[in-house]
C-alpha cells in the first residue's frame, strides 16, 4: 500500500506559506542570494521541468520543496522571464496532490501542438506496509498527462502508463518523460534502469500523444551505468543527440569525477526505424555543481539547455544558504552548437550582454592583475600560452600546465576539491561570476566548469603569472 501521507494540495501550500514569512524573508536577505540566476523563493530547487516558450514570455518550471531546504515531496515551482535573466514568481504548477503523484511530481517536459502545451510528467508513489528497495519493487512511476495554452492553467492530470507498460527486464526506476514529433508520429523518451542495473532510455511511439507503445531502447553494448536519468533528444545542425545522466560511473582519473554524470551520445537514428548507433559518451560539464538539464528551442531558433547547479549525493554541501532556509540555483541558458569536431558545445546566452556596465580592456604581458565586484564577465583570450596559474575571486584558482586544465576551490571548504581536464591548449575562458556561483567556459565552451562556490566576496581579484603569456583580458560588471 501506499505510504501514509497526506498529498500536497494548492489549499494545503497556501496554508503553509502564510506561516513561513520569516522564513522566506531571511531567505531573501541573505548576502549569497544570486544577482541572474534562477534560484527558489525559499526552500529546495532541483531539475528545471517544462521549459518553453509561449508568446514572448519564456515559462520556467523546476523541481521545488518550498518548506524544508534539504528536499521533500516535489512540486513544480514555477517562474517566466523575457529575457532568461531576470524572473517573476508564481504559484506552483503541479501539485503532488492525487494517488498518482502523491509522494512527488517528478521531472517532465512539455511539447507544443497547434498552441496547446503538453505537459508530461512522472508522478512518483512510495509503498510502506512492509520493507522495499524501492528498485525492484516498492515504488510506482507513473506518466502523468496535463495541457496549458497559457502556462499557467493546466487541465485535469491524466495517467497514461504505469509500471506494467514497461518492459518486463525495467526495475521501478523509469522516468522523466520527453516528448518529440519526428516523421509524422510522437516520440517519447524515458529514462531507465533494468534488473540487472544496466542504464539505458526507453522510446515509446503514438499517434494521439495519449496511446503509447514501447517500440525500443538506446543502451550501449556493455553496461555505462546501471539509470540513465533526465534523457533528451537534440539536434543540432541536423546531427542527433542523446543526452543524459548516467549513474552509476566509476571514476577514471579526471573523467566521471562527480558522485553522477552528465553528458551527450551522438545518436544516429531514423524515428520509426529499429536500427541505431550510439557514439561515445562526452561529459558537458566538468565541474562540480551540474545535473540534469533539458534542452529546448526557443522561438529564435536556439537550442537552449539549462541545467541544475547542484549534485545529488554528493558528499559536500550548502550549508551557508541552507542555513538561511534556501538551497540551490539554475544555471545560467547555453546556447548549444557543434565544434568543427562536431561536438556539442555551450555558450552563455548573448543576452546577458544587456547587463553589462561598461567593460575595460587590457593587453597583458605575463601578468595581469584587476579589482572586480562578485558579478562580473570576464573574458581572456591568449595569443601565447604554455602554462598559467589564475586566481579567480580570493579562493578559486584555475592552472594549466600545458597538458591539464584544473580547477581548485578547496581553500573555500564545503567538501569541494578539484575538477579537471586534458586539453591540448586554452585558446579562450570566459568567467561568469555571481554571488555564490562560477561558470568557467573554456575555448568557446568546448570545456565547461560550473560550480557552487562560497567565499567573502571582498578584495576579489585575478591574477596570472606566466613568462610566456600573451593576450588580452576584458571584464564588465554585472548589473542585474
């Protein structure tokens, strides 16, 4: 049976916020609170859901526990924004409050038809009457169906599968729908662990978005992981992609270091077909603090991804905004765009150019040293360049000793070390600061490193030292 607990209604929210005022407003004061980044009014946010665009306004769905900052039965919190930057509140959308969802409205997607929006969603149930693993057997996924022509009022909830719809070798472990059309049929991608611990993701096909038939699964010969979570299928340049969060990796030397990881196949497949090749796994991110993105196309055409800025399980912590009753952000909208090579790359969304105060220019010699404020956007690019060592803020320092690239913010404790990468030479790094966060892009963002990150924020400087090094830096505050 399911566990004893009550569903989270609108009524029973409304009710629990009007006795968390003080809460919320220690909350909003706190110093770490980001200056363009999306982060939750209070309490917990974890995977963006449901990202789309509708009219001007871009609709901005997350994983929310508003009452306790460490996690909790999930609600779909709920933010717009025209510009990516700066972003209005709203009442939750989803609501974990029937026996479908009733211990959490998991993560979803929506899909655009004629002006409906269709949501789809894994509602997640937890059985209790007697001891489970909730892996084999314990747990319900359900895939939950609502629609929205504006966003913000959605229909009734439809079930359209359970766990009996899936292949009998699948352990209760499958979720996060995404929907796609492709040569004139509806897609749905499902990410999966079977029983025997190998990650893979489920496609399912329709012809009415409600009726939906197992038709395959995208899984590499041997074993990457035993759950590939937050699946989403991407093309760029007409070349496909499966992205996903293997679980489950062991790590090999800067590779894999995170507790889970994230990252893209090339995926060469014909939708209808039976037939695929998958490529080999590409890491988008190698810092500490990414996890679960979802990729979307706006109405100019981009392919944007946004990703949580956190890490499940992961061994460090918060502990700095957690204590002021809020954790976790979004982070910043990448444009994603193919290399020469042909890889997926990521750049910051060139909107954030409107919040530029006036920028400075400098051409370096071996050393470049300059005063910044907690929000700036610097960008340095090398004319020569064998070795560095550049101090960012008072305690991250980024060196490259012409073979790895590494990132090391263990002066600012929270249980985060170093990062690292091989590269053949740093052509370019843009530094994105804000209050508590860095997102370092390297070489066009070929390489990306995005963090957490929890220092006093004052006498911020760069510096960089190397006999050989040649180049220019430029640098705007931010002003959000």
């Amino acid at each position: 049976m399911p566990a004893e607990k009550k569903p989270m209604t609108k009524e029973m929210y409304l009710k629990q916020l009007e006795q968390f005022g003080s809460v919320i407003d220690r909350a909003q004061n706190d110093i770490l609170r980001l200056g363009y980044h999306l982060q939750p009014p209070v309490g917990w946010l974890n995977d963006p859901n449901g990202l789309c665009q509708i009219g001007n306004d871009y609709h901005i769905y997350f994983q929310y526990s508003p009452f306790n900052a460490e996690g909790g039965n999930g609600l779909w919190g709920h933010m717009t924004s025209q510009d990516l930057l700066h972003f209005q509140e709203h009442e939750p959308a989803v609501y974990p409050d029937c026996a479908w969802d009733q211990h959490g409205a998991y993560s979803g997607s929506a899909y655009e038809e004629d002006g409906i929006y269709y949501v789809f969603y894994t509602g997640n149930v937890k059985y209790t009457d007697k001891k489970y693993d909730y892996t084999t057997a314990g747990r319900e996924q359900n895939v939950i169906l609502i629609t929205s022509r504006d966003g913000y009022n959605f229909t009734e909830k439809e079930l359209l599968m359970t766990n009996d719809d899936f292949p009998e070798d699948m352990s209760k472990h499958v979720r996060d729908p995404q929907v796609i059309r492709r040569n004139g049929r509806y897609y749905m991608l499902l990410g999966a662990r079977t029983l025997s611990d190998k990650g893979c993701v489920l496609l399912y096909e329709s012809d009415d978005l409600r009726r939906w038939e197992y038709k395959l699964r995208f899984t590499t010969e041997n074993p990457f992981g035993y759950m590939w979570e937050c699946p989403n299928y991407a093309e760029i340049n007409g070349q496909g992609f499966l992205i996903a969060c293997p679980q489950g990796l062991p790590s090999q030397g800067l590779d894999y270091a995170n507790t889970y990881q994230c990252g893209s196949f090339k995926l060469d497949y014909t939708f209808g077909e039976t037939d695929y090749q998958i490529g080999e796994f590409r890491e988008l991110d190698r810092g500490f603090d990414f996890y679960a993105p979802q990729i979307f196309q706006d109405r100019q055409g981009r392919t944007l991804l946004i990703g949580w800025m956190g890490m499940p399980d992961s061994g460090y912590d918060n502990a700095p905004t957690l204590k002021n009753g809020w954790q976790h952000c979004l982070t910043i909208p990448r444009e994603l765009y193919l290399t020469k090579e042909g890889h997926p790359a990521q750049r910051p969304i060139r909107e954030l150019e409107t919040i530029r105060g006036m920028g400075h220019e400098e051409h370096f010699t071996n050393t470049f040293s300059q005063n910044v404020s907690p929000l700036f956007d610097m960008e340095l690019a090398f004319e020569k360049c064998e070795s560095f060592t550049l101090r960012i803020r008072e305690n991250a320092l980024l060196s490259y000793d012409g073979d790895v690239l590494l990132l090391d913010i263990s002066q600012c404790g929270r249980g985060r070390t170093t990062r690292g990468v091989r590269l053949q030479d740093i052509r370019n790094i843009r530094i994105l600061s804000d209050s508590s966060t860095l997102e370092l892009f390297i070489n066009d963002g070929e390489e990306v490193f995005t963090t957490r990150i929890y220092d006093s924020m004052t006498g911020l400087s760069c510096e960089m030292k190397d006999a050989e090094a040649r180049g220019t830096v430029t640098w705007y505050e931010l002003c959000p």
